[in-house]
C-alpha cells in the first residue's frame, strides 16, 4: 500500500522522459491528489536563469512537459507553471521561460506560463518559524488546489546541494531573494529560511528532474551529467535525503535539509520510505561537490560564525575573456559588495572584500560564467587574529625552547 512517504525512482530510457514521469506517478498513486475534475494546479519548476536546457541550469522542458501531460488527464481547471528567477529585473522570469524551452512546452500543452512577480501578492505567516515570521509571495499559492514542485539535481556553491527544499525559494520574488541573503549571511541562518520558505509553499507533490543535471560549480556554470532520472515522493526532506545517496553526498552536510527535518517537514531516516521503481545502489553516481565552508566538529555558534565568516571568506575574481560588463553581477549584489567599471579603467567590475558576504548571487546570476570564487584559507588565516594568536604561540615557543638549550 502507497503511503505519503513513497518515493519512485525511474529511469529514463531510449529519451523517453514522459514516460518515466508516468511510471514514477503512478509508482506512488499520486492519482488520489487529482481527486476531481476542475483543480486549478500549480506547477514550480527550476527556473534559475535563461539558459537553454542542455546547460541543466533549468528544469527540462522535457520533464515539464510530462508532468503537465499527466495532471491534464484529470481534467484540471487550469495548470499554472510559475517561478520568479534570479535577479532584480522584471523580465528576467519571461526571458528565463522563453529560453529555457519552458514557454513554448506551456504554449503547446495549454498550461499558463506566468511570473510570480506578475501576480498580486500575499503575506504568507510562517508557522513555528526558525527565522521567518512571514513570506511575501504570489497568491498564486494559495489558489492553487494542488502544488507540484518540479525542482531540478543540482550541486550548490553556498547550499551543496539544490533540489527539492531549495527549489522553493524560487517562489520569493526577484529582488528579495538578494535581500534575504543578506539578512541572513550565514549558512544556518539562510538554510532556516529556506526551510521556513519551504512550509509555506508547501507543495503536495514533487517530481525531481534528474535527467540532466549540474555537478561541480552549480547551479548555473557546472559540468552537465546526464543522470537519466525521474524520482517522485511526497516527502521533500527524504525526497533530497534520496538525491545525496545517489550523488555520493553525506545529507548532514546539507544544512537545510537537517533544518527542514527539524522543523517536521520530512523525515532523513530512509528506513521509513516505501520505494518503487529503481533501487538506490543501482542509480548511484557520485557527483563532484564543491567546496564549502563548514567545521568538522560542533563548536559554539560566535566561533563556528567567525571561521565561515572569517577563514573560509572566499576571493571573487572576474574572467576578463568573458566579461562583457553587463552589469548583472553588481544589479544584483545585496550589500553593494560589487560595483561598475570606473569608465575605461577597469576592465572588469569592481569588488569590495569588505563588504561580501559570500552569497554566490554574482556567480548565479551572471549570464556568461565570469564570475569565480576562490577560497584562500592560508592567507585568511595568516590576516586573523586566530592566525597571529598561532604566530605567537609559535614565537613563544621557540624562545622557550632557544632559552632551555
């Protein structure tokens, strides 16, 4: 017997992506949230940025594409496909939509391809929050009958991993995104917020895009990994529990899955899943995870936030080649860390180490990969007060061991 914690992992086989979103529905009887004629269903897939989807920084058209041909055999009123992409412009999500191939799969199918940002918006309260009182988002949420989160296996430069939870934040809209990174510059802080964000969306069903997917510098400039994977479930905390066993990731690294766990959002023991299709161990495949900051071993906060803050502080550089000054990085910069070119003289856009926060927003939003992230630990550790402790530690220690001889 299915239950809300049955998640179906399917292969896609000879390119047959709709039909391995059929099998893994079906796997889990997703038919009982169709429970009758004229739903209006939302759909929220990855739409980070415009790029096209054999850069696997979007939700396939083809997975989409899927996804709204099963809920239209229920005869549903309407079916939204809505996102609102990085950035501060108002067109970004349209220019996402359109590039991506998104928009011409609603155009054929019949589904409304809208903005979040397009919509009237609403003041949703967060329910026993960890840092969000209450998220501003589209009322498309809350007319919604059904809400299918159709997020896509990326790994993350700040959150290690980008899927089911963390697909959610799409649904804040454009600029806020910026703000709330800086509102909460810190790894646990921000993976709260996620988690908090997500109970508000809340969707009823997830169908994860794993056909093409990013491994490396995600979510927008990795290497593409053609995984061939349709894995659904009710459960988004198992559902990214499930994803990190099968790209080699220990899911405690994954902060905002630990914190949606916390908040009763999920479960991470797998032993409480009931599976269908695939078997874990035959669709593994370890994906190249990026570094991130972190403290192997549990120390108090003020400290564990002065080495993310301090020693792990990365370097931001720019690829003079393929820079073109476009102005998209210090758009969307939330503390002002990045600024324009001063007229001829500089011939990539400026950064202020100060002032960074480390939020990766330049690195996701730039349309040409220029942006590169560099963490010099060695030179972070000699410049603070950590570091000239040790020093004289160091000193001391040899004129002890000078004056005993």
């Amino acid at each position: 017997m299915m239950t809300q914690s049955s998640i179906a992992i399917e292969r896609v086989v000879n390119e047959q992506v709709e039909a391995a979103v059929f099998r893994a529905l079906d796997g889990i009887q997703a038919e009982r949230l169709m429970y009758k004629k004229g739903l209006v269903v939302l759909i929220k897939p990855n739409l980070l940025m415009a790029k096209p989807p054999e850069q696997a920084a979007t939700t396939h058209p083809a997975v989409l594409k899927g996804v709204i041909q099963w809920v239209a055999r229920f005869e549903p009123e309407r079916i939204y496909v809505a996102d609102s992409s990085n950035g501060i412009r108002p067109g970004n999500t349209r220019k996402a939509m359109k590039v991506s191939g998104i928009e011409a799969v609603c155009e054929a199918l019949g589904a409304i391809a809208v903005p979040f940002e397009e919509r009237p918006r609403h003041s949703y309260v967060v329910q026993s929050p960890l840092v969000l009182e209450e998220v501003i988002s589209s009322t498309l949420l809350k007319e919604a009958d059904v809400v299918i989160n159709v997020p896509k296996i990326k790994t993350h430069g700040q959150c290690v991993l980008t899927c089911c939870i963390k697909n959610m934040f799409g649904t804040v809209i454009l600029g806020n995104k910026s703000k709330l990174h800086a509102r909460f510059p810190h790894i646990e802080a921000f993976s709260s917020a996620l988690a908090d964000i997500y109970s508000v969306a809340r969707p009823q069903l997830t169908v994860i895009d794993g056909y093409v997917c990013q491994e490396g510098r995600g979510p927008s400039s990795g290497d593409v990994v053609k995984l061939d994977l349709i894995i659904a479930g009710y459960d988004p905390v198992a559902l990214d529990t499930v994803v990190c066993k099968i790209v080699g990731l220990d899911p405690s690294r994954v902060i905002h899955i630990v914190k949606a766990s916390h908040k009763g959002l999920g479960t991470m023991d797998l032993t409480k899943i009931h599976f269908t299709g695939q078997a874990i161990e035959s669709v593994r495949r370890p994906f190249r995870i990026p570094f991130t900051p972190s403290v192997p071993f549990r120390v108090p906060r003020p400290l564990s936030e002065y080495v993310a803050t301090v020693l792990f502080r990365a370097t931001v550089s720019f690829d003079k080649k393929a820079c073109v000054r476009c102005g998209t990085c210090w758009q969307n910069c939330p503390t002002g860390a990045i600024t324009a070119p001063r007229d001829e003289v500089d011939t990539v856009p400026l950064w202020r180490r100060s002032a960074c926060i480390t939020c990766y927003c330049c690195a996701e939003t730039c349309p040409h990969d220029a942006v590169k992230f560099r963490i010099p630990i060695v030179k972070n550790l000699a410049g603070s007060w950590v570091g000239l402790l040790l020093l004289g530690c160091g000193v001391a220690m040899a004129w002890i061991i000078v004056t005993l001889l």
